[in-house]
C-alpha cells in the first residue's frame, strides 16, 4: 500500500467536525494535525479523533511536518 495522504484541518468547530468524520473513515489519510484558536474546540476536537498535533494557529503546520494539504474550514 502507499503511503498514506496527510492531511491538516484550519478549524475544529462543527464544521471541522464534520470533515474530521469523514476524514478519519478514510484508510489511505493520516490527520496530521488540527489547529483552531478555540482551546475549547480543539482539546474536544483532539480527544474525540484522537488527534495528537493540535496548533492554535494554521500556519504553524508549514514550520514542521508539513501535511501533504490543508482543509479549511
């Protein structure tokens, strides 16, 4: 198999959520990380998809472990 499709979420509300659902149901994607300026929406968001890389900010994704693409929402 190939390597898995890593993929960075902007936005841990609902409809982050929505797209973390679907996301996690795909075997050829790995979450790479979540960023949301809510501390509230990402530690829920984290421990609800077991998500270890959580940033308050986006960008910081392209400073190290860059994800392969990055949905906004």
């Amino acid at each position: 198999m190939a390597d898995k499709i890593r993929i960075a979420l902007a936005g841990a509300g609902a409809v982050g959520r929505e797209h973390l659902m679907r996301l996690v149901a795909m075997p050829d994607v790995e979450i790479a990380g979540i960023a949301d300026p809510s501390e509230t929406n990402l530690s829920s968001a984290a421990a609800q998809f077991g998500i270890a890389r959580v940033e308050r900010e986006a960008r910081s994704f392209a400073a190290a472990g860059k994800p392969d693409g990055l949905i906004i929402a």
